[in-house]
C-alpha cells in the first residue's frame, strides 16, 4: 500500500512562501503607477523636495519679516472688505433662499398652462375606485365624505410645528452669527483706533521735523535769489545803454541803402530794410504772370481731352467685364451641380461602407469579461 501521510519538506515550503512573498512585492512595485513611471528614487525625490519646502519656508519666514509693517496695515482694509463682501453674500444668499423656497415657477397661479410636462404629469380619466374624481354619477364617493380628515388635520399640524421649530432655530443661528460678528467688528475698530493715533502722532512729529527744515532751506533760497536779482539788474542797466548806443548810430536810423543787400547774393534782400521794387522788375513780373496764365489754359485743355478719353474708354471695359462675369457664373452653376452630383454619390458609397462595417465586419462586439482578463499578473 502507498504511504499517504509523508511529512512535509520545510525547505520546499519555504522556497514556496520565498515565491510567493517575492509574487507579492513584485505586483505591488508594477501595479504602482508612480513607482512604475518614474523608474527613479523616489525617498531622495521626496527628501529633496523637502530641502526645498523648507528652504522656501525659510523664504517666506524672511519676507514675512520685511514685510510685517505692510501686512499689519492691509489687515485693517481687508478686515472690513470681508465684512462688507461677507455682509453681501448673506444678503444675496438669503435672497436666493427666499427664490428657491418661496418663488418656484412650478408654485405660481399658471404653472398649470405653462408647465412642458402637463401632457407627462395628465393621468387617465380613471384610475380606481377611490379615485377622487370620480363624481357622484359614478356611485363610486359620495358627496360630503371625508375619510382621512383626522390623518390629514394630524399630518397639518404636525407639519406647522415642524416649521416653527424651523424659524425658531434659524433665527437663534442667525442672532448669534450678528452677535459674534459685531464683536469682531468692535474689536477690529478698536485696533484700527489704536494704530491710526499711533500714526497720527508719528506723522505730527515728522511734519514738524519737515517745516524747520524747510524754513532754513527756504531762507537759504531766499538770500540767494537777492543777490542774483541785484546782480541781473546791474547787467539790464549796461545792456540797455549799449543797445540805445547802437540804435543812434546803426544804418536803419541813417537810412543806409547798401542794408537791404542780402549776405546770401545780390538777387536776395533783407525784407525788414528793403524799401521796394523798380519799375523794371514790376514789369518782368507782370510778364511772367501772363506767361504762366497761358501755359495753365493748355494744360485745362489737354486735361480734358484725356478725361474724355478716359471715359470711353472705361465705358467699353466695364462692358467686357459684365459679359466676362456672365460666362464666369454660367461656369460657376455648372461646377456646383457637379459638385452636388459628387456629393451625392460619395454619400451613397459612406452609407454603404457603413452598412458593411455594421452588418459584415464588425459584428463580433468584444464585452466586458474580455477588458478583465488584463493586469491580473506579473508575468
């Protein structure tokens, strides 16, 4: 007979638990994502990354510093910005409340003619015997019998104090939410208090510092502008006796003619010394004016027989180009009902292959159990 109860080889058994704890780890290192695409050391990755947040803290710790004074006066104006945004946002939330419990469009007076799902909600003429439609010719419900009177007075009042309790506690929430608010209103005022005569006070001081010291540098200023006055008007006085000295003796007073002769050339003057032209040179311009006057009247002339050229000229081309933009539509309609007869066509040809693909091809749709057998191993 075969001996069945042989004991069992611990070191067999071990290098079985050897595998399967090696199965183990080597699915947990694969069926890791960020394990997996990284490829990298991932402790060194995090404690580098926390050198840098630390350096960072350190960072913001040192500007925070710097910046201390700046913060501490932005709180003051943030402070009461909060409060009047979060004083909107309960105004406005409570209004879009009020909307949403108290302004439904299915609870106004016609939501039975406007509502879209009137032929959806509609229910038959009859639904069973205790329907509540059903009128005294159908011997069905009396007239004046209440069943459920008792049940439904009971589920009212139920219901009445249930929004009572309601009210009543929104409304303690809402008192200690105004309470707590208008501490932290007072609170916050009377820091502002503090630090704006803290201000006031610093600014004092600075503004005093500020005018002695600019009463010495105006009284500085004011000594240098006298002597610079006294000093300027001595220079006026010998530039005005200079300038009358040259005016008695210049050759405007003792009307020299050579002073009308330009430094550029003798056919140039000076206009503010000139005295006027000679009867020679009036009469050389009244014959230059005459000459230019014909020559105006050829070019008038010669204007006009180009402007008439021009004209028919432009009357046969726009004559070509209509007859021209005429052919050009004739081919143009001719392209678009090929184009529709290709459109067609290639129409025809997709609906087919679709129809193929549909019935043919693909018509061995892989499910769910075939996606599940995916990522189940290592190997």
């Amino acid at each position: 007979m075969y001996k069945l109860d042989l004991p069992i080889d611990l070191k067999e058994q071990a290098a079985i638990e050897r595998r399967r704890r090696l199965e183990k780890e080597r699915q947990a290192r694969i069926f890791n994502n960020k394990h997996r695409l990284i490829g990298v050391d991932k402790n060194a990755l995090d404690q580098q990354i926390q050198d840098k947040l630390f350096m960072e803290e350190m960072e913001r710790k040192r500007t925070e510093a710097f910046a201390h004074d700046m913060i501490r006066n932005d709180k003051i104006s943030y402070l009461l910005d909060r409060r009047q945004e979060h004083d909107t946002r309960e105004l406005n939330r409570a209004l879009n409340e009020f909307r949403s419990l108290h302004q439904q469009p299915d609870g106004r007076r016609e939501w039975d003619l406007q509502d879209p799902d009137s032929l959806k909600k509609d229910k038959p003429a009859r639904v069973s015997d205790e329907d509540p439609r059903c009128g005294p010719a159908s011997i069905q419900k009396f007239d004046g019998e209440d069943l459920t009177a008792k049940a439904r007075l009971k589920f009212q009042q139920e219901q009445l104090r249930e929004w009572s309790l309601q009210q009543q506690h929104e409304k303690n929430i809402a008192k200690m939410q105004d309470n707590m608010a208008n501490k932290l209103y007072d609170f916050k005022q009377m820091e502002m208090d503090q630090r704006a005569r803290e201000l006031q006070k610093a600014e004092e001081e600075c503004r005093r510092a500020i005018n002695s010291a600019v009463k010495d540098y105006n009284d500085a200023l004011k000594r240098e502008q006298e002597q610079r006055n006294a000093i300027k008007k001595m220079q006026e006085q010998d530039d005005n006796m200079t300038e009358i000295a040259n005016a008695i003796f210049s050759d405007m007073l003792t009307e020299n003619p050579d002073q009308a002769v330009s430094a550029f050339g003798p056919h140039r003057v000076v206009p503010d010394r000139w005295k006027g032209m000679s009867p020679e040179q009036i009469e050389k311009i009244r014959q230059e004016q005459l000459r230019q006057i014909e020559e105006r009247k050829r070019n008038e002339e010669q204007d006009r027989l180009e402007k008439e050229e021009f004209d028919k000229r432009r009357i046969i081309e726009a004559k070509a180009g209509i007859i021209a933009e005429r052919q050009l539509e004739r081919k143009e309609k001719e392209l678009l009902k090929q184009l529709v007869d290709e459109n067609k066509r290639l129409e025809y040809e997709q609906k087919s292959h679709k129809s193929y693909l549909d019935k043919v091809v693909y018509t061995n749709e892989p499910t769910a159990s075939y996606f599940m057998q995916f990522n189940t191993s290592t190997r």
